[in-house]
C-alpha cells in the first residue's frame, strides 16, 4: 500500500501541474487575443493615414495633451507598431503551442498514473475478490 500512497501523492502533483499549465495556457491564449486586436486598430490607423494628404493636421495623444506630428511621422510610428506588435503575436503563437504541447505531455503522464494506480489495486486485490 505504500506504493499506492506514493503513487496517489505523485498523480495529485500531476494533477495540479496540468492546473497550472492550463492556467498558463489560458494567460497565453488571452494575451494572443489582445494582440491581434492592437495589430488590427494599428492596421485601420495606418490605412486611415495612408488616405491624409502631406499637408493634413494630424495630432498625438500624449497623456492629456494632444501634440502635432508630421503625417510621415506618424505612418511611420504605425507602421513601426504594426511591424512590432506581428513579432509579439508571433512570440505568443509560439508561446500557446508550447504550453498545449506541455499540457498534452502532462495529461499523458496523469494517464500513466491512473494505470499504474489500477494495477497496483489490482495486485493487492486478491484473486477470489475479483
């Protein structure tokens, strides 16, 4: 029975790890979202100052200040966050695939447990109880 115990307390840090792995996992999905919701603003302002002339006005909010940019200036400045925010929604890409693989490998290793607890009862269950 001691093997059992061993192999119960070893299932339930098993048990929580693929908690916090799905936990993980979730923080990761959500933060994918946020950023392609920011690259999709982003993108929408960049075509917006596509269609201004040179000599339009257009202003910067900074803090509660809105400061005149140059329109150059300012496609630029998009375009930067554009280029910055698709290496950061690719660095989450990789981030949610590399928790699903360690979830998957996590709930692999539950199952190999719960079977290895089956045939532990199953060898301290005497025959004529079967």
């Amino acid at each position: 029975m001691e093997r059992f115990a061993a192999e119960r307390n070893r299932m339930e840090g098993l048990v929580q790890r693929v908690h916090e792995i799905q936990q993980e996992l979730n923080r990761a999905v959500e933060s994918r979202s946020n950023l392609g919701a920011q690259l999709t603003e982003n993108e929408m302002v960049g075509k917006e100052l596509k269609l201004l002339g040179d000599d339009a006005r257009v202003f910067k909010l900074v803090g509660p200040v809105l400061i005149r940019q140059e329109v150059e200036e300012a496609r630029g400045n998009v375009a930067k966050r554009v280029d910055f925010i698709k290496s950061e929604l690719a660095r989450a890409g990789e981030r949610v695939v590399a928790q699903e693989k360690k979830l998957e490998e996590a709930r692999v290793a539950m199952l190999q447990g719960q079977q290895r607890m089956q045939e532990l009862l199953r060898a301290a269950t005497p025959p004529s109880t079967r």
